[in-house]
C-alpha cells in the first residue's frame, strides 16, 4: 500500500517535471538544479557565478528552503530575478513546487535558471524539477567519506564542485578520495575543484557553464 | 488524499516509537538520538565520547546510513556494540528501522544508546524513533544560517553541539547568532560549543551526558 502511493507520487512528479521541461526548453532557458548539504555553500557559489557570467549571461534563479528567505535576499542584490519557494518542511524541491512559480519569472528574456534545491543530499537527487542537468556541491568540510554514503545525488550529476578548497590546509581530507569514489559511482561527472573565497576553480566552471549555454 | 496517506504513516511511526520506548526504558538504558548534516561530524563526536566515557557508561551504537558500513566499522573499533541500519534510500532513520534491530544489541546490558541518524537537516527531526531525547549538531563550516533556515531540528533538539570550533579562524562564522537563533526557536535548549581535535567543550558535554544517565 505505502509502495503503491509513493510510486503515484513519484509518476506524478515525473509528469509535471516534463511539462517545465518544455517549457523551459520552449523558452530557450538552460536548468541547472543545485543540490548540496546545508551549508556547503549553494548560494555563495550562486554569487559569485552570477558576478562573473552577468555580462554575457542572462540569468535567473529560483531558491528553494524550508524556511526563510536569506538566500533570495541575498541573490537579489545582485540584480537578476529570483524567487523563494519556502517548502514548509518538505526536505526538497518537486516539479509541481517549481511549476507554481514560473510565472514570476521572465523565462524567455533568460539564459541559464539556477534552482537551489533544499539543503539535503539525499531526496532532492530523487525528484526530478524539469531541470536538464543537476550539479552538487559537497564541501571539503563534510568529509571525504560522503560518495559512497550518499551515492545517488554523485550518480545523478553532471557535475561536482568540491566546495570551500581554501579549508584544505586546516582539514584532515583526502580530495582524491573524493574525485575517485565520485568518478567510481558516475565515471562522466565533471569535476571542478573550488573556492569562492580565494577564486580556486570559479573560471573553469564558468568557462564550463558557457558552453552549456552556447 | 497525499495528506492522509502521510498522517497514517505518520500515527505508525508514533505507535512503534511508543514500542521502542517502552523497550528502551525497561531495560534501563537512555537513548539519545543524533542529527545533523551531512559531514557535522556526528561519527567523531560519538568516538570522543564513547573514548571519554568507556570506563564509566556502558555504551552502545546504532548507525543509520543511506548506504555504507564505514560509521559502524569505525565504532566497531573502539570495542562497542554497534549495528549499522543501511536505509537504502530513505534520507531518516524510522521506529521500525530501529525496531527490527533491537534484537541485535544487548540492550540490558547497556547504559546509553546513541542512534546516529542519517546526516540530513529536515526529516530526522520529523521521526520520533523511541528515545528520550534528540541531540543535533551544527558544524560552523555549514554557517550561521543554519537554525532559521531549518528550524524544527533545532525545536526538537534538547541539545545543540555547535562542532568543529577549531575551524573559526578560518571562517567568517558568527557564533553568537548561532546561539542567539537557536535559543529564539527553543528557550530550553543546551549548547555546547565543541572541538573534536582540539577538545573543547568536551568535558562539558560528556559530564552533561553523565547526569543524564545517572
């Protein structure tokens, strides 16, 4: 029976999902779905991609939290269009929550659309949003352990940042691990070693972002 | 209808809780169970305290994973009892979870029992699994956001250890909001600031633990 109505969920996640997907792609706007643990610094990375792409790159930005609004905030000093979903509890963002909101955003003046999913690096991995691809953080603070702890959000991928590498010198972490156990679970993930702090990494993934755009 | 469904699953979860406690409380042994992120460091802080505590509490260890027996292999270590629970990809440790294992532990035997839950900020807190208390922990590399962007683990929590101290030099951290947040959303809870390679704090946290099992 719980098998049974978590399966309708799930298919009906998926539907809906399918439908932002077209309209995403009808209005020319590349998605990006962002997922990390708390704190392993989505909305700092947002910051400084934004900073650095806003001159060639329209961009937008729907930020997803159980609760608050810092994040929005924080994205909308910057000038682009952002919206806050507040779950409310739920520990991930799904289609229909991102479905709500398109409206309040101008799509089709948009290239690329960051959804910063939920703090959490197990469920947002399981729901897709209508996003083409999905990038995760991890921070080099979080361990080098977590791969193969959480593996579906390193096997659902394209990409991911191994945050906060300015920490390195003051961490007992083995960053190799990591980009082995990560390239073990998803051998195409694309790897890029970062800091927001020192700048470490921030023109290789923006060069990336690029030609997912052009 | 989605709501229905979750409040029965919900009323399960409360009755084999119930179960549990009842379990745990007649065989005379205090349960706490343990949140957090991700990579909070919730493994090391439970191998400082049962270091700490060895020769005065007979310790057991219930570990919760997505996937993955490196948490248990590394308590198995220290020469306590310890069962690991792989969810499979559920991002919570449930009662029934916690039911099905009991036999596996000599409970009896035993003074306190830390479950070590999956590294998650939202749903853990959801899920009573029949302890006497919930402990969380906060690593101050996750930032200073962290209790108003999720508040119901820090309203359920009796006791908040803000971890790994030893990196604030390295981090633009405010502490104190921490603090001050934490105590807006729960006036009773306990705060420890604690460092498992310096050592700070961690004392206080296991005599705490000690006037809790005595």
């Amino acid at each position: 029976m719980k098998l049974k109505v978590a399966s309708k969920i799930l298919d009906a996640n998926e539907r809906i999902a399918r439908d932002n997907r077209k309209i995403f792609s009808d209005a020319g706007v590349y998605v990006i779905n962002l997922m990390s643990s708390p704190g392993a610094g989505k909305t700092s990375l947002l910051e400084t991609t934004i900073t650095a792409l806003k001159n060639s790159l329209k961009v937008g930005v729907i930020e997803g939290d159980v609760a608050g609004t810092d994040d929005a905030i924080r994205i909308d000093r910057l000038g682009v269009p952002v919206v806050q979903i507040n779950t409310g509890g739920a520990c991930h963002l799904d289609a229909n929550m991102i479905y709500e909101v398109l409206g309040d955003l101008p799509l089709s003046g948009l290239d690329i659309l960051f959804i910063e999913n939920v703090g959490n690096l197990v469920c947002p991995a399981e729901f897709k949003v209508g996003e083409d691809i999905k990038v995760m953080i991890l921070s080099i603070a979080e361990g080098h352990d977590k791969p193969l702890k959480y593996p579906l959000m390193f096997q659902e991928s394209a990409a991911l940042i191994i945050n906060k590498m300015d920490l390195k010198p003051y961490l007992e972490v083995d960053v190799e691990k990591i980009k082995r156990d990560a390239l073990s679970l998803n051998p195409s993930i694309r790897i890029f070693e970062l800091s927001c702090k020192s700048g470490e990494g921030v023109e290789q993934w923006t060069a990336w972002l690029q030609t997912l755009t052009s």
